[in-house]
C-alpha cells in the first residue's frame, strides 16, 4: 500500500464504526457531529442544525473531548513504541497504534516484531480503544460539587 492509502487507511480506521457495534475509535455520530458543527461555524451559522434538529452545545463539547482524548491516547501509544522499539519504521508503528485503538485488527506484520513492553502498550491501546477514552476518564474522575458559579469570559479564538 502506499502511504496515502496508509494515512486514509489510519483515519478510517481512527473514525471507527457506528455507535451500536463492537468497533473501537471515536464513532461515526462523534465523527459527524464535529464535521457538522466546524460546517455551521464556518457558514457563520450561530446554531447547529442537521436534518431538522439542533445539535446540542453540550453534545459538541463531549464529541470534541471524545476526540481529542482518543487523539492523545493513540499518540502517547505511538511515542511509547516508538521509544520501546526504535529501529521499526514511523509508518508501521502508527499503522499499528491506530489498529489497536480502533480495535480493527488490521496490521503491517509489524506486531510480532514489537518487544514486550511494546506489545503491553498494544494491550492497553486495544483496553482503552474498547471502552472509549472518555469512559475510562470518567470512571477515575472524582465526583465535585461546585457551589459557586463563576461569571463568563469571552474568550478571543482566532484559527
């Protein structure tokens, strides 16, 4: 395969299935929410509206969190074998961490070539991308109740 083939390969992959099957990454909803909102934003649209309904504020919020902990951890997997196992080549060792977090089981018959420490960071990518990154998150997140209420800042964001 070639390395565009590879990268479309990777996102795919990344993206994962639908939300009801067994399929690891970050869910085709998740995937579409973010799409759907970065389209209204770029559009000047001040809500999120798709097929006659309102995409909530706060389901945006949780795909984008989604998103980036999925992000952060397939890319502290592929720091970690790379560091493991550093004479094995950028692309497989990506095409590998990807696999293993979207639970795909898709390789470049690179997996028998990681050492043990390797392959325990494989174990946890397929751990972490099974149960979603937010889950996991959650279950060792501490419970706070806040009784203050802070005021709103207006942030500038330029992109």
């Amino acid at each position: 395969m070639h390395g565009a083939t590879l990268f479309i390969t990777m996102l795919l992959m990344f993206v994962g299935g639908s939300p009801g099957s067994t399929a690891g990454g970050i869910k085709t909803t998740t995937f579409y929410v973010l799409v759907s909102s970065i389209v209204s934003h770029a559009r000047g649209e001040h809500e999120n509206v798709s097929f006659h309904r309102r995409i909530e504020t706060e389901d945006l919020l949780r795909a984008s969190v989604v998103t980036a902990l999925s992000l952060v951890v397939v890319t502290s997997g592929m720091f970690l074998l790379l560091g493991t196992n550093p004479k094995l080549p950028f692309v497989n060792v990506a095409f590998e961490a990807f696999s293993a977090f979207a639970t795909v089981d898709l390789s470049m018959n690179t997996t028998p070539l990681f050492n043990a420490p390797g392959q325990l960071v494989l174990i946890v990518l397929m751990f972490l991308g099974r149960i979603g990154p937010l889950t996991f998150a959650i279950a060792f997140a501490r419970q706070q109740h806040h009784r203050i209420r802070y005021p709103v800042d207006k942030s500038i964001v330029i992109g």
